[in-house]
C-alpha cells in the first residue's frame, strides 16, 4: 500500500532528523508497547472507535519504531518479519491453506495449540497483566485436562484459600495466602466463563465512577469530606448508587 510506505518513510526520515526519535532504543521504546495497547483496550471498553482509530495508529508507530530501530541493529528487517508472520500464519491455518477440515472455532483453536507442541508450557510471558496471565495459563491447563471438575468445587477451594489467608501469621503467608485466593477466583471466573481482566476493569470503572459522584455531591452541598465520618460518606455512596 501505498499509504504504508509513506509511513515507513516518513519512520526513517524521523529516525535520521529528529534528535528525540534518534535516541530511542527497543529498550527505551519497550513499555511504549503496553502503554499504547492499553489505551486501546480503554478505546474498546468505552466504545470510543473514533479515539480507537487514534490509538490503534499510536500503537503501529511505536511498532515500526522497534523494527525500525532493530534493523539499524543487524538484528532483523521489515521484510524478515512479514515473512515470518506469513509463514506462521499459513502453518498455523491448515483448513484454511491446506485440505485439513476444521469446522468451528473451538477446533481451530485446538488446532493452533497443538502446532506450538511443547511451547504450550514453555517460553511465558510474565510480562503481562498478571490476572491475564493467570486465565491464560489454566485455559491451556483445562486443554490437557488438568482442571477442576466443576464450578461448585471451585467455588468451595476459594472459601478454604480464605480461611488460609485468616490464619496466616507472617506478612509472608498472608502474600502467599492472597496469591492463592487471588489465583483460585481467576480459575472460579473461568468456568463461569468470565474474563476476570475485564470483571475487575469493569469493577474499578464503576467504583470510580460512584466515588466521582459522591465527591460531587460532597462539593455541591458545600461539605468538607475531611470532617465527615466513614458512616456519612457510605450513605452518600449507597444514595448516588
């Protein structure tokens, strides 16, 4: 396309003339990944597909930036990478390139699986949202069978982590104890088939949005929040619910 060499142009262009973009290393750059992909996740929650046009380019930017940068580096190129991902994608979609016959997605997903063979376990990725990571983790863990029979049980391996955490008695136990509950709710989410990074997003929006509320009611009555007692705030909370 055209449009996109322009943008790699003008990529190039930036690396050589302008004194920020030229300081930028892959490490420099690397948290400017996840910055950006999280505010396209915010784009997408909020359904604000204008700012996601925005924020979805943002993220293409600091992508052609790394490549651009690792070129410069003899580490690979633009061409080395779009090969890559074409030679993956094509080995990885046998029903579609191939005679193989997958007729739903659950199967293509099995079948995508399969293909990565023992990296199923292998080369994580503990970079991520650590309740992302969780999920994905005893989703592949449910793949090889490995998971609990039921929600019911689930449910009741959370009130024993509970009584776990109660009776911790060092800060040591109590963080491993809130590890485990924390670990057991994500596995509980799962087989209620919940994502439990988009439950707990949903979760703090809406605290927050209640918590702006009552801050505006407090200054609309010309109250002082420093004076008032806990039981005052919780009724003005449980009134702009």
């Amino acid at each position: 396309m055209e449009s996109f060499r322009k943008l790699w142009e003008i990529i190039n262009i930036l690396r050589e003339k302008c004194p920020w973009d030229r300081e930028q290393t892959n490490e420099s750059l690397k948290y400017k990944l996840i910055e950006e992909s999280y505010e396209v996740v915010n784009t997408i929650d909020e359904k604000n597909w204008h700012k996601f046009e925005e924020e979805i380019g943002d993220i293409l930017l600091v992508v052609l930036m790394h490549i651009k940068i690792a070129q410069e580096r003899n580490l690979t190129s633009l061409n080395k990478i779009i090969l890559k991902l074409i030679d993956k994608l094509i080995k990885r979609h046998p029903h579609v390139f191939s005679d193989k016959k997958l007729d739903s997605a659950d199967e293509v997903l099995e079948n995508w699986e399969k293909s990565k063979g023992e990296e199923l376990f292998k080369n994580i990725n503990f970079s991520m949202p650590a309740l992302y990571l969780a999920y994905r983790i005893t989703q592949k863990a449910e793949k090889i069978g490995f998971d609990w029979e039921s929600k019911e049980n689930v449910l009741k391996k959370v009130y024993e982590e509970i009584e776990e955490l109660k009776n911790a008695k060092s800060d040591n136990e109590v963080f491993e104890e809130i590890g485990d509950l924390l670990f057991t709710i994500v596995n509980l989410s799962r087989h209620y088939k919940v994502n439990p990074e988009d439950a707990l997003r949903n979760a703090t929006r809406k605290f927050l949005n209640r918590l702006n509320k009552v801050l505006e009611y407090i200054k609309e009555n010309n109250l002082n929040i420093e004076s008032m007692t806990l039981k005052e705030i919780d009724e003005i909370w449980e009134k702009v619910k």
